[in-house]
C-alpha cells in the first residue's frame, strides 16, 4: 500500500516442546492476548498443606482420615496438567499422619475416553517415589468389567464409575482448573465423571454438548455440567468426597491452590481463571494468530480443538485464524478420523450425532463448529490429507506460509490479533 510504513517485529509462540518465531508487521497487530500475569508460587508445597490444613467448606484433610479407611486420589492424565507431584508429597503425608498407610492407598488416573499411560508419563505425573511406592491404576472407559452401576440421573446418563474407586472410603480429587469449551470448566467433578467412568456414561453426557447452554464459562444451565454434577452427587452418597485443584499461569506454574468441597472449592477456582485467562477486545479481528501453547497442549488434534474454540472468539465471521499446533500424535482418535472419511459436511456430522451419539465423532462437531465462523490454516507435523479431511483450509510447515495464504484471502494488511496462549485465554467484546 502506497505511503503505508511497516514496521517488522519478531514473535515467537509455542509449537510442541519448541517454538516457531516469525516477523510480522506491528502496526498491523490490534492486540496481543495473553493471560494475566500472575507469578507461581514460590513454595508450592506450603501452599498447598495451607490448603488442606484450611480448606473451603470442608473439614480439614487430616481430620478426615481414619486408620482402616481405603482412600484412592484419582490424579489427571498427561493432557491435562495440574502439577500433581506437587501435591503427592502433602496428601500422601497427611494420610500417613492419619493412620493409613500406603498399601491402603490407590491412585487412580482419571483418563476418561484418552489413551492410557507409559509408566514414564505416570512417574512424572506423580513423582517417582509414589509410582513406585503406592498402587496406580488406570480408569479406561472402555474395559466395562472395570465398573460399577451407580444410578441414573435425571438426564437419563446411566453413572457407571470405576470400581477401585467405589471400593476407596475416602476419595481425593485432584486436577487443575480451566475453561472447558462445552461443560464450562475443567476440574472439580469432571475426576469422577467423566475422568472416571464408562463409556456409555462418558457418551451420555456429551451427547448433551449439542442443546443449548453447553458453552465455555458456562455452569448453570449448562446440560453437560449439570448432568455430570448430578452423576457425582450420586456417587458421593457413599463416599466422602476432598477436592485440591490448582490454577496454573502459563508457564505451567502454579498460582493457587484450592481444596475442600468438590462444589465450592471448585467455584473459587472458576472466579480466578475467569480473572486470568479472560480477556476482552474491543472488536473481532481479520486474522487471528494463535498458538495452542505448545506440549501437550497440542499434542494431537482432539487436544489442540480447544484452542479453536477460544481463538475463534477473537475473530470476525469470514476472517481467517492461523493455528500453531504440532500434533505429534496425530489426531488422538480414530473414531474421529473415521467420522471425517465418511462424512463430507458440517451437517451430516451433527445430524448423525443428533440421532446416535458417539465419543469421538463429538470431536469431529466440535472441529466443525468453528470452522462455519472462519477458515483455518494450520501449521502443523499433522498429514496433509488427514487434515483436508477434517475441513481445514490448508496444513503447511511454517507460519509464514500461513501468513502469505491468509493475505492472499484478506489483503495485505488484516487487522490481526495474536494469541501465544490460545489453550488457555479466551477473548470476549468488551461492553
């Protein structure tokens, strides 16, 4: 453009346990959204034995356990980071205190429908001493001998939970909390259901992602949500339920930690997550930017569908979102793979899941979804006919080839807004 001064800038975003860095032209970038900075806690641990010595609405941990009690802490898998062996030491400790000794505790690794773990990824989840010192098990949804029938809640979601859990007296539910794109947040029930139960019970429940109210920060009124809160308050009848979750920054540091009453201790975290990955915008952007924030945050494409939904939020209808995301793993399910080979349109996805639900096709609307507002180019490791499949606009190596596609649809100078925390942020219009 004629009379128009760039002014090139270098920037630099997550991509798998790396980063890609490109120059981009400043005056063209209307914000940067990031997360408030919030700095980690400098001694984790004592926050986190303040935490349960002072729980919210809650009897203190050590005031619940009781020599003879089973107790299982079901713990996050690795996509799903919540510094857990930050905690081990603290709940580990307070239960030996209380009389129960290790042979009486279970940890219990709340996959929900994701693959299972190595035993390298669980040492590093919990810390290698308790790996080896206390018995781990995996909930996989998929091995129905596992489970036990609880009930059924008023949404007609039959509530099968894992049977090592229904055998524990005393359950600790840790985990981390975030902005969840269809059941409001992460964290809080979502250990129990659906981190630990069946398939059919996982598939019941969001299914309810299709009806209305199932959105990002959303809780009442949020089917999804109430479905699964309602299947723990069932579960919680013959069980005395302790929830510590933690708030991460960016950088995966802890912020804050939270324990007590499954419920309130949960809400707290809610508050503070919207305070630090909200962010507003005065207006919705050409082209959007954005990095899923790297491992594991993008390490296949189930994981990286969330970021679109927040950086979809960021941009106009008919703009353009450029999204780094490496995919190692490909896309994280073949169910959701095979949904894309047969069939073609937005439409025939959500009319099939209207009519017969299925945990990973769910994904394939949830791709979907955004792609009616705005095209997506990725920059990824993902196969290229793989990621035609899945609708998306073009699968290229590096961003400045995104960039030059994404001209060549918007001008050369769109007003852009990046987002180097696209997992975790999520962009709203100021009012």
């Amino acid at each position: 453009m004629k009379g128009y001064k760039m002014s090139m800038r270098t920037y630099s975003m997550a991509y798998g346990r790396s980063e890609k860095s490109f120059s981009y032209e400043e005056d063209d970038i209307v914000k940067i959204i990031k997360t408030q900075p919030m700095a980690g806690l400098s001694d984790p641990q004592s926050a986190i034995g303040e935490a349960l010595e002072h729980p919210i609405a809650a009897p203190a941990l050590k005031e619940l356990a009781r020599p003879g009690q089973k107790v299982a802490i079901i713990c996050n898998d690795p996509t799903r980071l919540a510094n857990t062996h930050e905690m081990m030491p603290a709940i580990v400790d307070t239960l030996n205190r209380g009389g129960i000794p290790d042979r009486d505790i279970r940890v219990i690794f709340a996959l929900g429908t994701h693959r299972t773990m190595s035993e390298a990824e669980i040492e590093k989840t919990i810390g290698t001493d308790y790996a080896r010192r206390l018995t781990c098990l995996m909930s996989v949804s998929t091995q129905t001998e596992d489970f036990r029938y609880i009930g059924t809640t008023s949404r007609k979601t039959p509530v099968w939970i894992r049977k090592a859990l229904c055998e524990a007296d005393l359950i600790i539910m840790t985990g981390s909390v975030v902005h969840h794109y269809f059941s409001g947040y992460g964290g809080g029930r979502k250990a129990i259901l659906p981190g630990c139960a069946a398939m059919e019970t996982i598939r019941m429940n969001h299914s309810h992602m299709l009806e209305e109210g199932a959105a990002l920060g959303v809780t009442e009124g949020n089917p999804c949500y109430e479905d699964q809160m309602e299947g723990v308050a069932l579960f919680a009848k013959n069980h005395t339920l302790f929830l510590i979750n933690s708030v991460l920054n960016a950088a995966h540091e802890t912020v804050a930690v939270f324990a007590g009453d499954y419920r309130k201790a949960h809400r707290a975290a809610c508050r503070l997550v919207d305070t630090i990955y909200g962010a507003e915008i005065e207006v919705e952007a050409d082209l959007v930017i954005a990095s899923c924030g790297g491992y594991p945050k993008d390490i296949n494409v189930y994981q990286m569908q969330k970021t679109m939904d927040n950086a979809v939020c960021a941009v106009r209808k008919g703009g353009a979102v450029i999204l780094l995301a490496e995919c190692a793993e490909g896309s994280g399910s073949a169910k959701l793979e095979e949904t894309f080979k047969r069939l073609k349109t937005a439409e025939a996805i959500r009319k099939e899941l209207a009519e017969n639900f299925q945990i990973g096709a769910n994904k394939a609307y949830a791709i979907t979804h955004p792609l009616a507002k705005a095209p997506f180019i990725l920059v990824t490791n993902l196969n290229r006919e793989l990621a035609e499949s899945m609708h998306f606009t073009a699968a290229v190596d590096t961003v400045e080839e995104a960039i030059a596609l994404a001209k060549k649809r918007l001008g050369e100078h769109p007003k852009t807004v990046l987002m180097p925390e696209g997992s975790l942020t999520v962009p709203r219009i100021r009012r």
